[in-house]
C-alpha cells in the first residue's frame, strides 16, 4: 500500500512504528489523549507528514523533531492555558505550542482541559458561521 492509498490513521500509525523510541512513544499518546478528550475528532495527515486533529477546524497538529515532539493549537492564543502547558510559539497572535522533550511528564487532566477548550472554541466559531 502507497502512502497516497493509506488512510490518515495508518499514515499517523506508521510515522509513530518508524520513529521507534520516545518520540514515537509520545506521539502514541499524545494522539491517544486528543481522541479521548474529543471522541469526534477527525484525524488528517497534513503538510507532507504531519498528523493534524480537526473538529469544526484545525485543533491542533503532532509534529515530531530530533529533540521534541511538539503539539501546535491552531487557536492557542485564544484559549486561557490556566496549567500554563504553552511554552512555545508564545509571540504569535494566533497559534502556541507544547514543546514535549525526552522525559518530560505530560500532565494529561491539563492537556485535556486545553483540547476540549479548544474544541469548545471551534465549535462557537463554526455555529456562528452558520
């Protein structure tokens, strides 16, 4: 099967077995926190390899690197953060990110919180367009 015959989950699937160490690891459960904060979301493999969760817009993406697996909300500026989970892409008007390293804890009730907010925002923004 062609990357272009595969679905987005098996792409997400396969990018997680070939990374093979933390990142893969993270990345696994990173995806698998965003599905059970939002059981509607809607996985998509964007920009040539990057997985992306949607619901009533862009979440947010999982983008792997040699040293972080970083987690980008579309609307991040927007959201309150009360765990203060951002710690990058601070300066944009728009997006933030998560920045995860080699052994850092993810604090899954905050990250939560912080998905279904973001969801919540998309949605309010999608039933005004209608």
């Amino acid at each position: 099967m062609t990357d272009e015959t595969k679905s987005p989950a098996e792409l997400i699937d396969a990018r997680i077995e070939e990374l093979g160490d933390w990142r893969g690891e993270l990345l696994a459960r990173l995806r698998g926190i965003v599905k059970a904060a939002d059981p509607d979301v809607v996985e998509e493999w964007k920009w040539r390899g990057v997985p992306t969760w949607y619901h009533d817009g862009i979440i947010c993406t999982g983008e792997t690197y040699k040293n972080a697996v970083k987690m980008t909300f579309a609307k991040g500026a927007s959201l309150t953060d009360p765990s203060k989970l951002f710690n990058s892409s601070l300066d944009g008007n728009v997006r933030r990110a998560i920045d995860f390293h080699e052994g850092d804890a993810v604090d899954e009730a905050a990250l939560t919180a912080l998905l279904q907010e973001a969801v919540a925002l998309n949605e309010a923004k999608s039933t005004k367009k209608r």
